[in-house]
C-alpha cells in the first residue's frame, strides 16, 4: 500500500509540474517560407500525383514584420546600413544546386540572406555565416556573394515584408522581395 501511495504522489507531481509549463505568445512577426518553383510546397497538398515529379530548387525561411502605419525605407531601415530583410534572425536561403546571381556563382547549400537597401540600389548578401539574429554581428569576411539590384515600385503598398519567387525562363527565376512601396527583382540563373 505505501508502494501504490508512493507511486500516486510521484505520478501527481509530474503531472502538476508538466501543467506548469507556460508557452510564450505568438510573435508580432510570423516566420513564413516561399519555394522555388513557387507551387512547390502548395501544389503538392492539393495534387497528390505531383509529388515526387517536381523538386525544389530553392527555399527561403524569413520573418515578415508589418508596416503598421510606419515609414520603412530610409527610416525604420536605414539606407546605407546592412539589415537582416525582415526581422528576428537574418533570413536563411537554401539552394539545392549550384546558381549564379549577378554573374557571381553559388554553390548548393545553406546561406543567410542579408541586404543593404537605398533608394536607387539594394547590395544583396549571401553570407555562410548562418543563425545570427539580426545584423548585429554581420561579419563582411563571411560574404560568399554581394550582387546589386535597382528598386522598383510596387503597384501596391505591402504591409508584410515578403519575399515570393517567379519563373522567368525554364533556366532562370526572379526572387522578389519587398515591402510597403518598394521592391528589388533578383535574378537567379539555375
């Protein structure tokens, strides 16, 4: 009988200590993924009989903070200076074969995607110094590639950053990112 009481009591302080646990709140600025090819990861839930026929190419994992009323460009992010493109961690991009951005040639493997936004030009970085939080200890010796890039203007303000790829040719895609009214075009030659 105090084998079984002993027991009880045990198993109800593990269960009172496993209640306790409390979760952090949802983060004001949601992680998201995009793919290339684009349709990659949203086809195949709807078209069973593509999966295994397609692969991807290239994945981005990011953080999309709001605009929420602010100025972004030039004030929020600052012009000149290196910033993460999105918020939280530096995003990470994956390539799943060799590419060629800007004449520049990349290997298959895992990066973090960084910029430096100005009014006419973004600098894209593709640095291997990976899981760094912000920019804040963005190290240049790391760079495997900077290319530049011309800002646009997109037709519609963004409240999310967001970053979203295209097909251009069966042999190139464009990875878009943007957020309020600018946007930059990147060309990715596979």
């Amino acid at each position: 009988m105090k084998k079984l009481s002993l027991l009880v009591g045990l198993l109800l302080v593990a269960l009172t200590g496993a209640n306790a646990q409390t979760f952090r709140g949802l983060d004001k600025t949601p992680m998201d993924m995009a793919y290339y090819p684009d349709d990659y990861a949203h086809d195949r839930k709807f078209a069973p009989e593509k999966i295994g026929t397609d692969k991807a190419m290239i994945r981005i994992v990011y953080n999309r903070p709001f605009k929420t009323g602010r100025e972004i460009f030039g004030k929020l992010v600052p012009y000149g200076k290196v910033w993460r493109a999105g918020a939280n961690e530096a995003p990470e991009i994956k390539f799943y074969q060799d590419v060629t951005i800007g004449g520049k040639k990349i290997k298959a493997g895992n990066y973090a995607l960084l910029t430096i936004p100005n009014e006419k030009e973004w600098t894209i970085i593709f640095s291997s110094d990976l899981d760094q939080w912000g920019a804040y200890s963005y190290n240049e010796a790391l760079d495997v590639a900077r290319v530049t890039v011309p800002v646009q203007k997109a037709e519609t303000p963004l409240e999310n950053f967001s970053i979203q790829f295209a097909k251009k040719d069966p042999k190139t895609a464009t990875m878009y990112m943007g957020w309020d009214t600018t946007m930059v075009a990147v060309p990715i030659s596979l």
